[in-house]
C-alpha cells in the first residue's frame, strides 16, 4: 500500500463500512471530511477529534498539539482539552522524548487547552517519533454551530496561506537540501511558520457568528453563518477543499490563481519539486459560507488574512487554472511531505 492516508475508496470499503452502527447519542460520527464526531451529552455536545503526526520528526509534539486542537476549532468551537500519545524509536535519547513532550506542553499551554492524559512508550515497531493527540471541546446549547454541509452557492473562503505546515517542516528539517536554492531569508521566514499553524483563533471567530437566518438546526442548536468549516491538514489545499464536496454531496469550481501563497512557501516547493496545493497546511482554514463578506470582515477585524478561493455548485469537481483552462480536480492524493 502507498504511505500516507487512505484513499477514499479504500477508507470507505476497508474502514468505515465496517464500523458499527451509531448509538442515538451520537450526532455525527466517522466519515469522508468528517474530522470530528458530535455527540449530545445532555444539553450540550461534546465534540472531539484525533489525529496522528508521522512525519514531523523533532517537531512532532508541537505539531501534534495543533493538529487535533485544529479540527476542533473547524467546528466553530474552543478546544478544552486533549490526550496525547507518544511512541519513540528505540534510536530516542531521553533528551529526545523530553522535547517532544515539552514542546506539546508549551503549545498547549500557549492555547490554555489541558492535556489531561495520555500514554507513552518506546517500540521498534516505529525509526521516527509517532504523537497522536486526541481533543475534545464542549458547546453550550446557546453557542451557534455550522450548519454541517456546503451547500450550492455557498464561497470556499481560505485563511492565510497554502502549504504552511509543509514549509515549515522543510525549513526545520531539511534545511540543507534548501541551501543554495532558497534564500536564508526565506528559509527562516518558513522556520517562523510554527507560530500560524493554530487555526483556533479563526475558527472560534467563525463559530461565533450566528447566521443572519437566525434559523435552528436539527439538534436544536442556532446556525452560524457558516455552512462547514475545514482544517487544511494532508492531501493539501486541493485534498481539503474535495473532501468537503464530498462530504456535503456537492460539486466544487476551485480557482487555483485566487489560492494564496508565501513567496517563502513557493521557492521552497520549487527548490524540492513539490505541489504546494498538495502539501499539508494546518494553520489554514477552509470555510464554506453564503455570509462570506460577514466572515471576511469579522477574520479581517482580527488581523487573519481570509480569500475566496472558490464555490460549491450542483456537482462536478472543478479547477480553473491560472492560465484560465479548466481541468477535472483528482481526488485527494498522498500528501507531498513524504516526497520530501
């Protein structure tokens, strides 16, 4: 089998249509760009996630600490708390596995989320550092939620830029296939990327806004003026914003030309022949909205940079390039990282 996540076809028919069926406490559970399961806890619901870090090498327990707490705020919602699991070679010093799990705790701490427990061990099943990190968040019944699928019509709007995370793991870990080609300049503009790789602060934002519809959705919850909300994690900008058509039962028409990127990120993705929109982004969030100038203009206030990039439509999966021919968009694909 190829490294990376499952197709969607192969997490379909060897994953998830082997799952049992949901109890009636369980509002969303598992499925294609379904990051997170909803469950009803009395009045409120309880969201959570989880998430591996396999590739991120001496950078994985930061890395570990956004990525779920990241799905978390794509539902519009706080992170309050996580667990984390960490697995080291037996190549680790001790030296090692205390960085690991200091730079979880800084991250955390930066984002006032609890780790609240966790497991750790040494295996030679793994030659580099596994970090997984389960998070969950808590939403009161009066805090509005997103409607849960894209609809036709609806703006694909982007915060930041393409391929943060990527760009920063290349400029921390392979820094020497980078000399020579890249700037230093850029190269530590790219090392500095750690502090963009939180989408919290933009997903509480959008969560935040309750729709102009003023409409209640199935569960009793108000809607916010978002449809769906989605972290850009493996399989890139392209990978993201598919799995949300695919997950709303919708089409999508991307336009690659409006899909913002860092000059840092793109020498960086020439120096090493990679794609940049297929290059795992945490730190970038996509949002699907009807209320896009709203959303634009409440990230905007908070100083986050947000571009439609896009719109969902009836059916079709669709990219403009930037020479203006439009082209069939391909399903998700192994994530560029492990070309690196």
């Amino acid at each position: 089998m190829k490294i990376g996540k499952l197709s969607n076809e192969q997490l379909t028919n060897l994953v998830l249509n082997k799952l049992p069926s949901l109890s009636s406490s369980t509002l969303v559970g598992a499925g294609i760009g379904a990051d997170c399961a909803w469950q009803k806890i009395g009045d409120k619901l309880l969201v959570s996630s989880t998430d591996p870090i396999t590739a991120g090498k001496m950078q994985s327990g930061k890395l570990a600490i956004h990525v779920s707490c990241n799905d978390i705020a794509a539902c519009g919602i706080r992170p309050s708390g996580l667990l984390i699991v960490v697995i080291a070679p037996p190549s680790a010093s001790e030296e090692d596995v205390s960085t690991i799990v200091t730079q979880a705790s800084d991250e955390a701490a930066k984002l006032g989320v609890d780790i609240v427990g966790g497991h750790t061990e040494v295996s030679a099943s793994v030659n580099e550092f596994i970090v997984i990190s389960t998070a969950f968040g808590i939403v009161d019944h009066d805090h509005p939620v997103p409607k849960g699928k894209a609809k036709p019509g609806d703006k694909l709007i982007m915060t930041k830029s393409a391929c943060i995370e990527g760009s920063y793991i290349a400029s921390k870990e392979h820094y020497e296939k980078l000399v020579g080609k890249v700037s230093k300049e850029l190269i530590d503009e790219a090392s500095k990327y750690e502090d963009s790789i939180s989408v919290v602060k933009e997903g509480e934002i959008c969560g935040s806004l309750a729709s102009l519809e003023e409409s209640i959705n199935q569960y009793g919850f108000r809607d916010s003026a978002v449809s769906l909300m989605h972290d850009i994690t493996e399989g890139g900008v392209y990978g993201a914003a598919y799995e949300m058509a695919s997950f709303s039962n919708v089409g999508l028409r991307l336009d690659k030309g409006s899909i913002p990127i860092t000059e840092a990120s793109r020498q960086i993705c020439i120096a090493m022949n990679l794609d940049p929109y297929r290059l795992i982004s945490s730190g970038s969030l996509l949002i699907a909205s009807s209320e896009e100038k709203r959303v634009i203009n409440a990230l905007d206030e908070a100083g986050i940079k947000a571009t439609v990039i896009g719109e969902f439509i009836e059916e079709g999966y669709y990219l403009i390039d930037t020479d203006g021919d439009t082209y069939v968009l391909e399903s998700p694909k192994t994530d560029e990282l492990y070309n690196m």
